[in-house]
C-alpha cells in the first residue's frame, strides 16, 4: 500500500523532493573474497551526486531545527559491538570538545522502542532535544557531533568513533540468507539508497528529505567513491574493489536510469 503525503507549502524541504518511485538500475556480483557471499548493488544511487550538506544548506529532520541536522534523536545501537567502539571513543572525549560531557554509559544512553519493538538501547536525547553527542553551533570547542569531531582529531574515520546508524546513512544495507534452486545458500547483500521507507510507515511523515532531493546531490564525484570508507566496512576491501570497477565502467557507458535529484553528469 501506498502512502501518499501531499506538501503544499513551498518553503518545506519536501515541497522540492523527487518522487520515491522511479527507475533503478541494479547490479549483482560474487564478492571476490567469498563466492558465497553475492551483493546486489543500486547503481542509480551509487552513481548519484549526492553529498552530506550538514551546515551547508541542510534542513535538518525536524522543522525549525536545521542547525541540528540528522542527530536531532539518539542513535541506536546495532550490536554489543558497535556500543563497545562507542565507549571506548566517549572515553577520548572532554568537557573542552564535548559541550554536554557526562560521566557513565548509562548517563549518556538510554533506552527507547521503535514502532513497538523491544526496548533497546540508544544514544540519550538532551532535553530541548538533540542527541546528547551534539554541540551547539557556537561551542567553544566546534559545532556539530562530538565523536565525529574526535575522529578527525585524532587523524582516524568517524565511522571508527560514531554508532553505525549514523556513518552508514544514507546507504542502506540488508542481508539475507537465500536458498538457491540448486540446493545452494548465498548471504545476499544489498546495498541500496535509505529513502523515506527505511524508516517504517513514519518515515512518509518524517522531515528526511536529503535523499531524495535536488539540494543534496551537489557533490563533485559519484557517491560510491566519496563513501568509499563507508562501503569497504560494509561489504569488504576485495567486495569494494570490484564494486568500484563496475560502478566506474558503467559510469563510461551511462546509466540509462540516473537518479532524479541528481544533475545531468557524464562519466
């Protein structure tokens, strides 16, 4: 089913998005470090032009609140494992580079349902409503998300430092075992663009529009390589490699289903 929002207000950020349906060109290859491992990749937005905008025209997710970007609500937690790299970059941070520094997991996290769920554990969300890992613009020590600020201080990539949900957006990953018809079983990965959908039935009310909209495909090189970090963690070295080849022949040849937000680009 589905679920048609309408924006009349021209000044809202929806007003100038693409529709969500549109043709997409998908590719699928044997990861060269696995031949049981296929991943099945969204070409149409690999090769788009979008480009993280945060403090450079982004509108936030929640109205009014622009200058908080996407970290307007905690992160949570994939796995034991991504809140244990957490911990240990929260270790690296001071009251001089984190504005709303606290002492204690349990001072810094909390726990939270999405659509029903079990309870699970996420980053706290400040009372006037920022993720607690958020400076104001005009902190003394930087604006913006703590952790990814600590990252580049220290000369590592803030995917090392940040929960997974917040380095890997706006790629979506899902995995799956799947049953061939000749007996065989394939992990199938698939890389794709995180739309409106990812985030459930709200996410059709939701003020995420970076994705799909005209403002955000700016960037100066195709997605797969400005997210090439972002990528190689997802899917492995090898898995990126051959990826990178594929997206970079099909590039030469021209997509016949560009994406809709982004300009008109050859190679």
């Amino acid at each position: 089913m589905e679920i048609a929002v309408t924006v009349e207000d021209p000044d809202e950020p929806r007003s100038r998005e693409v529709p969500l349906d549109f043709p997409r060109e998908w590719l699928e290859f044997v990861d060269p470090a696995d031949d049981t491992h296929v991943i099945r990749a969204d070409l149409t937005w690999l090769l788009s032009r979008w480009t993280c905008i945060f403090a450079r025209g982004c509108h936030g997710i929640v109205p009014g609140r622009a200058e908080n970007g996407c970290c307007s609500h905690g992160a949570f937690f994939t796995d034991s494992d991504d809140e244990k790299r957490v911990k240990a970059a929260v270790k690296r941070l001071t009251p001089l580079t984190w504005q709303h520094h606290r002492k204690g997991f349990n001072n810094w996290t909390e726990m939270d349902t999405i659509d029903g769920d079990s309870p699970a554990r996420r980053t706290a969300t400040r009372e006037d409503g920022p993720c607690v890992f958020h400076n104001d613009i005009d902190f003394v020590g930087g604006g913006g998300c703590a952790l990814h600020a600590q990252a580049l201080r220290d000369g590592v990539h803030p995917l090392e430092y940040k929960p997974d949900v917040c380095w890997q957006l706006p790629i979506r990953r899902d995995q799956d075992w799947t049953n061939r018809a000749d007996g065989s079983r394939i992990l199938l990965t698939t890389l794709s663009e995180f739309d409106r959908r990812g985030w459930g039935e709200g996410g059709h009310d939701l003020h995420w529009w970076c994705t799909s909209s005209p403002e955000a495909h700016v960037g100066s090189k195709h997605l797969y390589l400005e997210y090439e970090p972002e990528l190689t963690a997802l899917i492995g070295k090898k898995a990126f490699t051959r990826l990178a080849e594929l997206c970079a022949a099909r590039a030469k040849l021209g997509l016949v289903a560009p994406h809709p937000a982004s300009p008109p680009q050859e190679g």
